[in-house]
C-alpha cells in the first residue's frame, strides 16, 4: 500500500504531526511520499491562519521520512528468503537491478540480482531475497546455484 502525506498545512499543530508519525509505525505502509505543504495564491488555505513555519515543515518532513525510513526496513527484512517474479530492468555494476509487481519505477526501492546468468532488459525471473538494504533488496536467481 502506497500514499502521500502532506505535513505543514495551515493548522497542523505537534499533536496533529504526532499523530501522523503513530500512524505510519501503526499501519506500516509500504512506501510513502511526504511533501511539505505549499502556499499557492489564490487558493483558500493561502489565506487561512496559523501559517506553519518554513522550518517547521521541513523539519517534520525529515521526521516523517525517518519514521518510514524505519517501517521499510522492518518491511524489508520480512522478505528475506521470499521468492519473487522479477522483471529485468539493466544492469549496476556487478548487479542486474529488477523489480517485482509491488516496485514502481524510479520511485520505489529496487532488486539488485546477483548472477551469472546473461539477463536481458524485460526478462522475467525467479529471486529469492537474500538480503534487506535500507530501501532495496539483494537477491539471487533462483535454483541459480543448486545446479
């Protein structure tokens, strides 16, 4: 399950923010954007009160995304020794980097796939997770190695 959350709106007091960082470690969501609210003319919470501090906001955006900086790695660790179907998406030095159904391109983590296979962009294959990183996994080709 993914979202964004929107902190710093007019309004938003600690209890509020509190509120939203036990949120995320309750729910544990999978991924998360934060984006600091934007004061835009002409719409009505540009003129509403208890404007919130430029600091303010980026120190809460920072906040937030340790919170789930933290609940993805907990997430992440969960899927050691899974297996999942992988698309191919090119290669990063010794690792081929894929994706599973749950990772949307160049926003979420990816899956740096140690092999000696010759994997083509668009491939499908079979990863079984060895290893949780802070946003990515590292995993091997499966049966790869029995063989």
């Amino acid at each position: 399950l993914r979202t964004s959350l929107i902190v710093g709106f007019p309004g938003e007091t600690e209890g509020d923010f509190k509120e939203l960082c036990d949120f995320l470690n309750e729910y544990k969501l999978d991924n998360v954007g934060v984006f600091k609210y934007s004061k835009e003319d002409g719409t009505p919470a540009a003129v509403m009160e208890n404007q919130i501090d430029e600091e303010v906001k980026e120190e809460r955006q920072k906040e937030l995304m340790l919170v789930q900086k933290i609940v993805v790695q907990e997430l992440n660790k969960l899927k050691i020794s899974k297996v999942y179907d992988t698309i191919i998406d090119g290669r990063k030095g010794k690792y081929f980097i894929g994706r599973s159904s749950e990772m949307a391109p160049e926003i979420d983590g990816i899956i740096l796939i140690n092999t000696t296979k010759n994997l083509e962009r668009g491939e499908f294959v079979k990863v079984e997770i060895k290893e949780a990183l802070e946003y990515d996994l590292v995993g091997e080709v499966c049966n790869e190695f029995s063989k």
